[in-house]
C-alpha cells in the first residue's frame, strides 16, 4: 500500500533504513559548505534599512550637475566579501556636460550603481597613480579627499581611470535628484546579489566583476577575450 512503512526501513521508496535516512541532497550540501567556507563569501544584513534610502552626497559635487553620492544603510556594512568591506554608490552623470551633445530631457542625466572596496584596499599602485594625476602624494590625497575616513571624493577619480563594480544597469532621467534616489532605492536589492554580478560579464570582452575586484586590490591587468582568469 502506497505510504506504507515496511519493518526496519523508513519509507518503501527508500534504500535507507529507519532512523538513518539521508536527504538525497546531503553530500551537495556538505560540498556546499566547504566551498563557502574556502571562497570569499558574499556576507551583508538587511538590519539598519531606511526607507526611503538614506543619500549622502558628495561635498564636492553638485546633484544638478553630476557628482557621487554615497548610499548608506543599504546594509549594516557593504561588503563585497568578509575579507574585502566595500560601499555602494550612486553615480550620476551629465551627459551634456559629459559630452558636450544635446540631449532630450529624458535622457540628460544617467546613473549607475557602483561598488566599491573601502580605501585601505585599494592597490598601493592604483593609489599613488589616482594620487599623481592631482600632482599629489597619496598622503596628500588622502588628507585632502577624507580618503580612509568619511571622505569619498576619490572614489569618482579611482572610477574615472579604473572604473567599479556595477550593480546593476544603468537608468536615465531628466530630474537628478530623483534619478539618484530611484537608484538608491534599488540598492538594497542589488546589495542581495552582489554575487550575480561579481560572475557576471559587464563587457563585450567577459570581464566580471571579479576581475574589476582583482584589478582593485591586487593591481591585476583585466584579462583580455578568452585569457584564463
């Protein structure tokens, strides 16, 4: 009879008996763990969220114009993996300035939002090249943009010669202000798939968001089409 439970095994259907039985899934999940513990692991918490998310711009940038803006308490600390604490942001881009073409209004502002690892683990090299070209040291970069504390000025100077790591697509719109926070607000989901977008492709060359990290934080050269990574 169907459901039946036969002496000493736990259900007919089954090779297991009674009291030992196995999920059929047990050794992938066992394989599972190991390999979460052995890669840098995607690790974020939904506690702290605002709604609406909270914007922090930056002082050296003007909304209407086009300038960073840092959105906090998308998580109680971005992080890209344990290893490696990074922060989201909003970019917001001109394009009439940008390009100096006209643009209907629609489409006159574009915004994108980035993930970037925190100051102390960007490459040496990639911050004295980001520090020379304002003719500063990286000391002097550091003091003059807040970098390593609150400041964040450099990320749009690291972005501009190095680039990010997207999350998600980038969304036009003729009012700045609620551009931004349109892509604020999506943040927290991008933040819950960060992993998606560090595997995916963000080029026609299939360079990853890994390879952006890698190029971040150990100064490695993006991999040309088809080279193993």
């Amino acid at each position: 009879m169907k459901g039946h439970m036969e002496k000493g095994k736990f259900h007919p259907h089954t090779d297991y008996k009674k009291g030992t039985r196995m999920s059929r899934d047990q050794n992938a999940k066992t394989q599972g763990t190991k390999i979460r513990k052995q890669r840098l692991t995607v690790a974020s918490s939904p506690k702290g969220l605002k709604t609406p998310t909270e914007i922090v711009s930056n002082p050296s940038g003007n909304a209407d114009d086009g300038s960073l803006h840092r959105v906090i308490d998308v998580v109680a600390e971005p992080m890209i993996t344990r290893r490696i604490p990074s922060n989201i942001y909003v970019n917001l881009i001109n394009m009439e300035e940008a390009t100096g073409d006209d643009f209907e209004p629609d489409k006159k502002y574009v915004a994108e939002v980035i993930l970037m690892p925190q100051w102390r683990y960007i490459h040496p090299k990639i911050k004295e090249d980001v520090a020379s070209q304002n003719a500063w040291t990286v000391k002097e970069l550091e003091e003059n943009t807040g970098a390593g504390k609150d400041g964040f000025s450099w990320v749009a100077d690291v972005m501009s010669s190095y680039g990010g790591i997207r999350l998600g697509s980038d969304e036009s719109g003729a009012d700045p202000k609620e551009l931004v926070q349109r892509l604020a607000d999506k943040a927290p989901a991008y933040a819950g798939m960060i992993g998606f977008f560090l595997d995916s492709a963000w080029n026609g060359m299939g360079n990853t968001g890994w390879d952006s990290l890698k190029m971040l934080t150990k100064n490695k050269p993006l991999p040309a089409f088809g080279k193993s990574r």
